[in-house]
C-alpha cells in the first residue's frame, strides 16, 4: 500500500481475508485464541513480539487493523490501540516517565491531562512544568537534567492554541526529550506531527476518528522501538482496546478525510459569519487570520478542523442563556460527532482547574466551544444565531 495516497490506505488497509473471501473486513469477537500444539502454545508465550494472536488484551485481529491503519496515516512504524483517549494519555505517561523524572507540558490541556500532570504524576515522585503555548520560546528555560518528555496538544482543546511542531521538535532534539503530541482535534486528515518530528503522536479516537459518537478508543502510534514499551505496558495494565470499538472505528476511517473536508468547509463559515456578531467578542478557528498562530496553522494543517470557539460579552450568564436557546445543536461533552456540539468548558471539562488555570489557558466564563458537524451548514448557522439572540 506503500504507493496509495492517504485516502486511499483508510479504505483499503484490511486483516487478511479469510477462507470465505468476505469484501468488508469482518469482526474478531474472541477472547483468546488456540494453537496446533503444545510446542507453538509455549513458543507464543516465550517471546513477547512473536507475530502471533494469543488473547485479545494483547492482541486482536480487528484491533491490528486499526492501529496499521492510523499509523499509515500518521506516517508511523507502529502503534498500540487503548481503551480510552485518556488511557492512551496516562499509558504514554507511565511507560516513559519513572521517580525523579520531569515532564514539560503546555498549560492549554484537557482538564483529566490536567488533573494526571498536576494531582496523580507527583504522588509518585514525577514532577511537571507548564509553559504557555502562546510563548514557546520560554520552552528550553524550563528544561532540567531530569526532563523526559514534552507533552502538546494542538490544536489545543478547547482554546484552540496552535503550537510550531517543527520548532518543538528541534528543541527536544536538542535535548534528547521525547516529544509526545495529541493530534485529536486536526486527526491524521488534517495533520501528521511525525512529518514535523514528533517521537509520539496519539488520539481520543472516541473523537473525529470515530465520528458519530458511539464507541470509546485511543490509539498512540511512533517508531518502533518506542511502541514496544508501550504495548508491554497495555498488554500487562489492561487498558487495551475492544475488538468491537476497534471494528467500528477501522470501518469510521473510511470516511476520515471527507467528513474533515465537510466539518472544516462548515466550521471556516460559520466562523467568518460570527466574526462581526454584536453578542460576540472574539472568535476564534485556526484558520482564521486573526487567529494567534494562523501562519503555523496554515503550515502543518491542510484545513482548520471542525472546531470553532467565541467569547460571549455576557460571560457566564450570557453562555448558560445561550445553551439553553439552542433548537438543533446539542449539549453533550463529547465533539467530533457529525450532529453539531455546543458545551461551556468553564463548568464542565475544564470546571476542576481554578478560575486562575481557567483564564491562563483562555478559558473563560463565556467561552463557548462548537464542534461543528455535518448538517447544512445554514441550519447549523441559524441554530447559533437565534440563540445568540436570546443571550
């Protein structure tokens, strides 16, 4: 599959065929697996990277597909699949980080990232510095003997801060750190950080990669010899993932780069509509010129994803009044769905952080947050404006 475009590889990178020649690829539902004999059974469990099936919380075909998948588009070696977005977050953490260690991560995080850096990574003796992602140049000040890691989301969630990959690259480089990036909001349609020289790229697949909000997933992909210790670390903690979520988010794949296409075309438009609204103060969508970080946006981003956020002049009453006037868009904590998403971040992903973090990181009290989907784009459009009317 080498020679096939992007697009092509989501649809075609299948398991093997089986003996019944099926077209679409079907669904392993076991739980382990059997052998021909005794020999084969002990030579399995002898080696831990022998190329062979043994129980599905170390491997399953329908899981492998959709890791060889994600890592084609992601430009990867390999890749392990997870239970969760957060799984694939806190495995990544605890396989690469030990007691003494020191992680650097951008303060414009999801609010459980948040909550692992700053409450549960010190009770085992690894410590965190935040930089500011609007400031990347204060980065290597930062960086001690100690330092293993830096970690970024970018798009960040829900501020939308964009950060130079290619620059933290070098950085890391520099200083032989790893360098981890959550590409859950651009996905692998929009973005590839390996191509900019991340070590580590992962997803909450539970997100665009999936689409329709339905199942749970994460997936970290990478060089080979890094994704070796993260596969030991699943395969013996337990946080894989199901054949079942696995089938469906390799089958969601399939339609990757033209749903970004349709969410991008959608969020750009509503964007540039609400940019002069009276009830609104800022808007904010990566690729919009006024956004912060539009000329790295436009470097390492095809498009600007399906994300859009605005500020209400109203705050916090203002952002409630608004929800609450929403007809068609729903209120739910996920994004990536292709039903269009409006949530407050202030009082729900990121209500644990303080309303110091909050507004460090560019949350604030009348931050609303859209996952544009796939509905006409003019009847995602109205549903804002009417509600922006009663705000």
């Amino acid at each position: 599959m080498a020679k096939h475009k992007p697009e092509t590889k989501a649809i075609r990178i299948q398991t093997t065929k089986t003996a019944q020649k099926e077209h679409s690829t079907p669904l392993f539902l076991t739980s382990s697996f059997t052998y021909d004999s005794a020999e084969d059974m002990a030579a399995a469990f002898a080696d831990d990277s022998l190329d062979v099936n043994i129980y599905s919380r170390f491997s399953n075909p329908s899981v492998d597909e959709f890791i060889n998948k994600i890592a084609a588009l992601e430009g990867a070696e390999d890749g392990v699949a997870t239970g969760t977005g957060m799984a694939a977050v806190f495995a990544t953490f605890m396989t690469f980080l030990s007691k003494g260690d020191h992680i650097i991560s951008a303060s414009a995080v999801f609010g459980s990232t948040h909550t692992i850096l700053t409450k549960y990574l010190p009770k085992w003796g690894i410590e965190y510095s935040y930089f500011d992602m609007d400031k990347p140049e204060g980065i290597e000040a930062l960086v001690r003997p100690t330092t293993r890691m830096l970690y970024v989301e970018t798009p960040s969630n829900p501020g939308l801060n964009i950060i130079d990959i290619d620059f933290v690259s070098g950085l890391c480089k520099k200083h032989n750190i790893l360098l981890v990036v959550d590409n859950c909001f651009a996905t692998p349609a929009v973005q590839q950080p390996i191509q900019y020289g991340a070590d580590l790229v992962l997803h909450s697949a539970t997100k665009f990669i999936d689409g329709q909000g339905r199942v749970l997933g994460g997936v970290i992909v990478g060089r080979k010899e890094l994704i070796n210790p993260l596969y030991l670390f699943i395969r013996n903690a337990g946080p894989s993932m199901s054949p079942f979520n696995a089938w469906v988010l390799s089958k969601s794949l399939e339609t990757l780069f033209i749903r970004m296409e349709r969410h991008a075309t959608s969020a750009m438009y509503i964007a540039q509509q609400l940019e002069e609204h009276d009830a609104i103060s800022s808007v904010k969508y990566p690729f919009l010129a006024t956004h912060p970080q539009y000329g790295i946006a436009k470097k390492q981003m095809t498009n600007g994803g399906g994300i859009v956020t605005f500020e209400l002049k109203g705050g916090i009453d203002s952002g409630r009044k608004f929800l609450n006037a929403l007809q068609m868009i729903s209120m739910t904590n996920n994004l990536g769905d292709s039903r269009s998403i409006a949530s407050h971040p202030a009082s729900t992903t990121h209500s644990k952080l303080t309303e110091e973090e909050r507004r460090a990181v560019g949350i604030t009290p009348g931050l609303i947050r859209i996952s544009v989907g796939l509905e006409n784009v003019q009847d995602i459009l109205d549903d804002i404006l009417q509600a922006l009317a009663k705000s």
